[in-house]
C-alpha cells in the first residue's frame, strides 16, 4: 500500500515494484529498478527515505530513521532487516535478521552479517564486514 501522509506522497520509479503487500508512507523516493518485497515496511512521517537504482529490499523489512536517510544504488536489505541507518552506501549487503540503530553510515562494498545489531551512530568504511558491533568504535 502506498499511502501519503501530511502531504508527502512516496515516488516511485515506473521501473521500480513494490509488493502490494509493502506499506510506504512519507517522503520516500523510490529509484529505477528497485524492488520492496510483501511485508516490509517503509516509513517515512518525519523524515525523507530515498532508495536508489536497483535496491531490494526484501520481505519484512522495516526502514525508517530519525534524520533523512539515503540507500545509494545496489543495496540489498535480506528478509526482515530492520534498519534506522542514516546512509547505506553502494553495493551494500545488510544480511537477513540485522537490526541498524540510527545514524549507522555504511561504507560502498560492505556487507553488515545475517543477525548483527549495530548500536548507534557507528561507522564503517568502505569494503567493511560487520559481524557485531559494540559501539567501542570512533
């Protein structure tokens, strides 16, 4: 379901599909050739969420944040993700269950591990691999 809310409407590239099964609500903008897969939801009230081109955001996910948040082109969120980050650079893989607390910024080529828990404002940069994170970082 796409829904608007306090006069933000989701755009969405006539390329890109979204299950009917998603709910995308806000100031969401959704890039060519980008997929959103049954169940997930993308929640965009306060903020505004931009996915670029050829993003999948597979089945379960939840996506929203407290400050704009932007998933550069070529990330894939595996099932039931659940993601505050604040950027997601390209060619990004988030595996299936993480969790990413606000303002995670996600360097190009890195993969955060099915299941990790990225405490907040953490970041990684480039060709990182997470498994865990302990919020110890800089």
């Amino acid at each position: 379901m796409i829904r608007s809310y306090r006069g933000m409407t989701p755009k969405i590239h006539p390329t890109a599909w979204v299950s009917e099964f998603a709910y995308v609500v806000g100031d969401v903008e959704i890039g060519a050739y980008s997929s959103v897969w049954p169940g997930t939801v993308i929640r965009a009230d306060t903020i505004k969420i931009t996915l670029g081109e050829h993003v999948n955001i597979q089945d379960n996910c939840v996506l929203h944040a407290d400050s704009d948040a932007i998933y550069e082109d070529y990330v894939t969120l595996g099932h039931g993700v659940i993601s505050h980050a604040k950027h997601i650079k390209t060619h990004c893989l988030i595996g299936n269950g993480a969790t990413l607390n606000d303002g995670v910024i996600l360097g190009e080529n890195s993969v955060i591990a099915s299941g990790a828990v990225v405490l907040e404002r953490q970041e990684f940069g480039p060709n990182s691999f997470v498994l865990w994170c302990t919020g110890r970082g800089p």
